[in-house]
C-alpha cells in the first residue's frame, strides 16, 4: 500500500485549509490526522480486540517515522501515538472503534518558500 497515495490528499487538504491557513511567512505547519476504523462486535456484544489489534499495528507500520511526498514540503516528526480503544460509539450498538492518532510537521522547501 503507498501511504502516499492515501495521506497526499489529506494533507494537500490541510495545506489549502482557508479555516486553519498557514501563516504566509512560516515556514513550518504542524498537525494531527485522526485515524478511526470500526468492527462489528463479537455476537454477545464484546469488542473484537483481537481483530482490531493487528488494524493498529498495521496502521503504525505504514505511518511512524515514515515520511510522505509532497511537492514543495518536507515532512518530518511523523509519528504514530498510542491507539485508543476500543470505543463505543452508541450511535452504532453493534460495532465498536479504535482512534489513532498522527501527528506530523511539514516544512515548505527552499524552491516553495518564493
């Protein structure tokens, strides 16, 4: 899977953000991304965690300290905290989720910054 493909989108996003801009003379952006991802429950109504874990280590092998492309930026502090669940959610009683959080920092490029 090209993270890239995934996170480009998200943070070209966020770049072009006119509610959260970055300022016109920094040089720096930082944020978080929120990852959340929902599982149907066991039939008594339990959380799969056993289903859901490897979810998280997926998603922390494919973020942390992995750098993504961005024309004009460098990204840097790519970091997967710790996971959060799981949650209920009682909108969705037959379900449960976990939360995981990237934080990021992204620096526009010498070429960028003109």
């Amino acid at each position: 899977m090209d993270v890239n493909k995934i996170l480009t989108p998200v943070m070209l996003r966020l770049i072009n953000d006119k509610g959260a801009p970055m300022a016109p003379d920094s040089k720096s952006y930082n944020g978080t991304l929120l990852i959340n991802f929902y599982h149907d429950n066991y039939a008594a109504g339990n959380a799969a965690v056993e289903k859901m874990g490897p979810v998280t280590d997926r998603v922390e092998a494919l973020f942390d300290d992995k750098p993504f492309n961005i024309e004009g930026y460098n990204n840097y502090n790519l970091v997967v905290q710790e996971p959060l669940g799981p949650l209920f959610d009682p909108a969705h009683p037959d379900e449960h989720y976990m939360s995981i959080r990237v934080s990021f920092g992204l620096a526009r490029t010498l070429l960028n910054l003109r």
